[in-house]
C-alpha cells in the first residue's frame, strides 16, 4: 500500500506541486525535504521533475514517471488538488511546511 502527497513550491506567486505516490509520511518525506531539498532552488528542481514515485536524497536516485517510466511530465499549478492526498508539502520563504 502506497501513501501519497503532494510537493509543492511558490513560484511567481502560485502554487506549483508534483504528485508522489510512495512513502509520503512525514517521517521519510519531510524529514527528506528538509535535509536534502532546503532550498528554493533544490525544491524547484526537484518539482521541474513532475510526477514521481518515490523519494530520496538526490534527483538522480528518486524515481520520476517522466524521466524514468517514459511516462508525460505532470506539473500541476493552482491549489485545486493540491490537498487531494494524505500529505501535502510546501516550500514558502525558505523552509518546508506540511498541511
């Protein structure tokens, strides 16, 4: 069974997210976020990826559907769905927060 959440950042004053589908608790996911993705930059860069199934402490050796599945690059934008799953994170001035 999977956890899912959406990651998210602000850019240019709206709300930019990715799906993830595995391993969306707290305890791995944010505790990832904050030690490896504590940046705007590295957040950025890690939700230009799109959609993705797993995280982990590099680009390179979390699991993207678009880069790794072959799979259409999803970047969703706007709050609509952004809560539409058991955890959402967001990076707004400088520092990871979980809604």
């Amino acid at each position: 069974m999977s956890t899912h959440a959406n990651i998210g950042t602000i850019q240019n004053g709206e709300l930019v997210y990715i799906y993830l589908h595995f391993d969306g608790y707290p305890s791995h996911t944010l505790t990832t976020l904050k030690s490896h993705y504590n940046s705007q930059e590295l957040a950025d860069q890690l939700i230009s990826m799109g959609d993705m199934s797993g995280l982990d402490n590099t680009i390179e050796s979390s699991i993207f559907y678009a880069r790794d599945r072959g799979e259409k690059k999803v970047i969703n934008k706007g709050e609509s769905n952004f809560t539409n799953c058991e955890y959402a994170y967001i990076f707004n001035n400088g520092e990871w927060k979980m809604k």
